[in-house]
C-alpha cells in the first residue's frame, strides 16, 4: 500500500501547493492513501470548516492537527455537525472535547485503515498522556485492520522518538 502524508499546510501558500502538485504527486505515486496535517491551514493558525471542505474535496481522506486545531474557534461546532470524523484533533485532549482523535476508514479498493492524531507535552499544554492514550486506542481498533498510522504533534524530537519506539510494530 501506498501512503502520502503531507506535512503541516501553511496558511494560503501552502493550500496553493498542495492543491497544484497533489495531482502530480497523485499521478507519479499513485497513492492509495493520502493524508495531511492541516492545522495551520488558516493563514498559519488554525483551520476553517471552509479550508477543511476545500482540502478534503482535493483527495485528502483524513486531516491530522495539533495544538492550533482550536485558534479558529468557527472549527469547534464543526466537530459536532460533521460526524465523519475526517479532521481530527489530538486523541488525548479532555475526553469532553469536541471531535475525535481516531479516524478508521477504507481505501477505494476496500483496504481497511486506522489514523491516530496525537500530541506531545513536553514544552505544551499539560494533557492526557499520549502513550496511555494510544494503548486504549489501539485496543479499540479491529486486529484485521493492518494499517495503522500515527501522527504525534510534538515540540520535542526526544518525545516523538520515544512514542515511535514505544509504539514499534503495533502502528
């Protein structure tokens, strides 16, 4: 399987860019998957239900964020109107915040597959413990499903090294 997972999309430039060479990447990869981080869609903070609809009509089937999911706040109802599930906030936020940090879907030839968004909080915000809370996820996510991917928006490399090498060989 074939997956392209677009960094962080920056304000207008970077949707100008991703919306000219995802056709092209789309053409000489043929993905099966194509996933992004879109938290700072909205001129570098944020993102709007507009900028989500706009990059989800590109071919992208799930945005990942982090911390500055919410400095747009017009994107909180958007959680709750929009049950899909396709953008996702960090897993370990509060469990009363709005939305979802897990996505399971299906490739267009059926491939089933699970996103898992979540941030770190070493030099952040004081939240739920990512590690914890990728091993309640994991267990919620069918054995047969074989692709799993996480993104951990982080501050320090020491801790997103320390979640990939936690998580080795069950993401």
């Amino acid at each position: 399987m074939k997956i392209l997972f677009l960094g962080d999309i920056f304000g207008q430039p970077g949707r100008r860019i991703v919306k000219e060479a995802l056709p092209l990447l789309r053409d000489e990869f043929q993905p099966d998957l194509i996933l992004a981080n879109g938290e700072n869609a909205a001129a570098g903070f944020g993102i709007t239900p507009a900028l989500v609809e706009e990059l989800l009509d590109l071919g992208i089937a799930v945005l990942t964020s982090g911390n500055h999911i919410w400095d747009r706040k017009e994107i909180i109802p958007y959680f709750t109107e929009h049950a899909d599930g396709r953008l996702l906030r960090p897993a370990n936020f509060p469990a009363d915040t709005p939305g979802h940090g897990l996505y399971v879907g299906k490739t267009g030839d059926g491939t089933e597959y699970a996103v898992l968004n979540l941030q770190g909080r070493v030099f952040m915000a004081s939240i739920e413990c990512p590690f914890r809370t990728a091993d309640a996820l994991l267990e919620k996510i069918p054995s047969s499903i074989k692709i799993r991917i996480v993104d951990v928006h982080a501050e320090a490399t020491s801790e997103k090294l320390a979640l990939g090498w936690y998580l080795d060989g069950r993401v």
